[in-house]
C-alpha cells in the first residue's frame, strides 16, 4: 500500500554488502564505508533497548475516576487532557508538568459546576486550548497567563457550541470547529497577539451543500490550516468529506487530493511546524479508514503518500506527528481492537505496547489504545488505554528513536538516489556545515577537510 517512486539501487551499496565475506581491492573502499554503516546502525539500535524505555500512567484527579490526554506540548514537558467521573457526571480539563509530578492540575471552568476539555497545547506549556461550558451551550477555551479566557461563537442561535482544536507553536493562533448562523458545523480561526484570543473567524466549505460541515484541525508554524471539509457528491444527499488545508492567513481553500485507489472520505489531522508533512485517515476500499503520512510541496501539491497500517481493512487515524516528519503516531484495529501505534520509514508499523512489552516496562493488564500525540523530537508519545478492568487512564511512553538512515555506502552518491550528480555535493555539503557523521567520508572519526578531499576523490572517479 506505499505508494512512492521506487529508488533505483545504489551504485556501490549492494557491492559493499556482498563482499563483506570476500573483499577485494576494488570493493574495499565499501566495505570500510559498509561496516562502519553497520557498526552505526547497531549503535543506534542499542540505544532503544530496555532501559531506555519509561511508562508513566496519569491518575485521574481527586474524586474522578477516568483520565484521558489530547496533546503533549513541542518541548515534551506538559501533558493536557481531561479527568472525569460519570456519577454525578463531570469532565475537567487538567495539564500535567509529567517529567516532574504525577498529580495534574485541574485547569479552571469559565464559571462553577461547568465542564472542561483541554484539547491542546502551545509548544512550551504555556497556552493551553479546549472547551467549557454547560452540557447544552460549550465554548472554545483559552488557558493562558492564569486565566481562562472565553473564545466566543460564530452563532448567536441559543444551542450554539464552538470548540477549540489545535494551537499554533507560539500560542497565537487557535483553530478548531464552531456552529454557525446556520446551524452547520464550520471550521474556524483566532488570532492575537495578546494573551486574549481574537474573535473567531469563520473559514467556510469547500463547496457548500445542504450536508455543510468543516473542521480546522491542526495549524503549522508558518500559518497553513489543515482539516476536512464536507462536499457534495453527484447523485448522492450524503456528503462526503475532503481533506483540505487553507492557506495562510485564513484561505483559499486547497484541497488534498485522494491517491489512486482511495476512497470517498479522508481527514488531516495533524501538520508538522514548517507545514512539510501531514497526517491523517483516509477511505480504502469504500468502508476502511486508513491512517496516511503524505508529503506536500510549498505550493500545497503531495509529492507523495504512505498507508501505514499493515491491512486492509478495518478503521483507524494516524492523529499526531513529530517536527520533521518522520514519527508517526495513531491508532486503527488492523491486528483487533483499537491499538496505538507508532510508525517511521526505517522501522515502519509498530504497536506502542509490543515496544513497551518487549522492554519490561508495560503493566500487567494494560492496554494501550490510541496515541494522540507527540512531542517535536519524536521521542515522548502520549495516548489513552485501559489498566485491568477496563479502567480508562491515559498514559505517556518515552520511546528513543531508531529511525536513523544508515549513511551512504558509496560517499560519492551522498544523497542515495542512484546517481552521482551536482546534488550530491550539495547534500555532503549541507551535511559537513552541521557537522552530520556521515559526512567523516575518509572514516578518521573527525569531520575536517579531509572529508572534503576523500568525498570529491570518490565523486571524481565516479563512484566507489
């Protein structure tokens, strides 16, 4: 089900391997590079073994008797989400300093005896987003500077609700989903530059119908919005639903687009800061809900697209995604009931709670379910799941990364495309300037200019 170009074979990365066991004085420059590759790779990988692993459950506040957490804040330090009890029924919002306490504060209602969700966070704890308000009338929230600051409506209809999704890193803008004068659900967007958020601004459908319905869902660094947006169908009274982003400040509209073979509906989720990478779900087969990892371009195009569950068939979403695109994290029922799971290219799907058992760190009787985020590094996951007795707590997983691309085999083609072009000077390059290990091509230990000397000997020759 991945659905990218195919990368032709390297020039010399097959060689290297082959003639570890019987090496020659034309191979042997990969070999040296090919071991030392192997040498980094088991490296990295016992980096991620037991005891690096941590498993830390959220207890519910005083009284309550569930707990569940929405977001973790960039810097991997403040968890937020709710705690509640059904009877009497009562949901508060709490943020949680986890690497420094167990006990969660409980985040302040807009008046007594009302309700709360805290739904998101600004990267460094310090702005925190939801819902309060009464069963029949609950408003989009602001917690920041020790107060609860109301957001408002779009509506002024007497059942009117709004609710806030996601924050920008900085804190500024909020967007999430609100009814409006016509009683639909739209997509919405705030904005200020003080700790009051700015009214809420209404960012439409992508084509209007009698089924409207949006969402703003996520919102990058840079300004772009993403979600999903309701649109009619031909034929059909049931609209279906696009995944959209809007461009900033507040649009146009930009859909997504549906690879070949998918379905009717599909949802982002969730954007990286620098708007590269965007996660979500997205129909297969008509009925199954797929989690997806796509790739877009500045001008909004997908460049390309990954399916990451292993099935399919089933339901699922990926929700969360760390700032360089390449950690993963969601939740589907590819393997039984709802599971959370973690992906990356290197080591692809994997159940957070298989990773967890394998390292001796998951209690007896728990059950992980959903991941709903994670941190910038990708290395701090947070989700929902169930302790022995089906007991709803939330939970945060320390995971270390074991995504690393080994480096090239052949120096001369750095990039790893199978060609030794102007590119591969540019990628060494880029490389040697932060200092990155693969760039210690003459494999001294040191990064000086005698990588530059060893990469342009290899490149010249035209490869290894």
């Amino acid at each position: 089900m991945k659905m990218i170009s195919p990368r032709s074979a390297h020039n010399c990365g097959a060689a290297g391997f082959a003639a570890l066991s019987a090496p020659s004085t034309s191979t042997l420059p990969c070999v040296i590079a090919t071991r030392a590759r192997m040498l980094a790779i088991a490296a990295l990988a016992f980096a991620g073994t037991a005891w690096a692993q941590q498993l830390t459950i959220i207890q519910p506040g005083i009284g309550d008797t569930t707990s569940a957490a929405s977001a973790i804040s960039a810097d991997g330090t403040t968890v937020v989400g709710v705690s509640s009890r059904p009877v009497p029924f009562r949901s508060q919002g709490f943020r949680q300093l986890w690497q420094q306490t167990t006990v969660s504060t409980i985040l302040p209602p807009l008046a007594a005896a009302q309700n709360t969700v805290a739904t998101g966070v600004s990267c460094d704890g310090s702005v925190i987003i939801g819902q309060s308000g009464t069963t029949s009338q609950p408003q989009a929230v602001k917690w920041a500077n020790g107060q609860t600051f109301p957001m408002g409506f779009l509506s002024s209809a007497s059942n009117r609700t709004s609710l806030a999704k996601a924050v920008s890193c900085d804190g500024r803008t909020i967007v999430g989903q609100a009814s409006n004068s016509t009683n639909d659900l739209e997509a919405f967007r705030s904005a200020s530059t003080t700790a009051a958020p700015g009214p809420l601004q209404g960012l439409g459908f992508i084509s209007p119908s009698s089924n409207n319905e949006s969402s703003a869902n996520g919102v990058s660094s840079t300004g772009i919005i993403i979600g999903r947006s309701s649109r009619s169908t031909a034929g059909s009274s049931v609209a279906s639903f696009e995944a959209v982003s809007w461009a900033p400040p507040a649009g146009p509209y930009q859909s997504l687009g549906q690879p070949f073979g998918y379905g009717q509906d599909d949802t982002a989720t969730a954007i990286t800061p620098d708007g590269s990478v965007i996660v979500g779900s997205i129909t297969f087969n008509s009925f199954s809900f797929v989690p997806f990892r796509a790739t877009r371009t500045q001008s909004g195009v997908i460049s390309s697209f990954d399916a990451l569950v292993p099935c399919d068939e089933g339901s699922g979403s990926a929700t969360a995604v760390s700032a360089d695109g390449r950690i993963v994290v969601g939740f589907d029922d590819c393997t039984g009931p709802n599971r959370a799971f973690v992906w990356d290219p290197v080591n692809g799907y994997r159940l957070v709670q298989d990773i967890l058992a394998a390292a001796g760190t998951l209690p007896a009787g728990f059950t992980m379910t959903i991941a709903t985020g994670i941190s910038a590094d990708g290395t701090t996951i947070v989700g929902n799941g169930t302790a022995t007795g089906f007991i709803p707590r939330a939970w945060v997983a320390v995971i270390p990364r074991t995504d690393v691309e080994p480096c090239p085999a052949c120096p001369a083609d750095y990039n790893q495309d199978g060609g030794i072009t102007g590119d591969d000077i540019a990628a060494f390059f880029a490389d040697f300037e932060s200092g990155g290990g693969c760039s210690d091509t003459n494999l001294d230990g040191g990064i000086t200019g005698d990588d530059i000397g060893a990469f342009f000997s290899a490149f010249e020759a035209g490869g290894c």
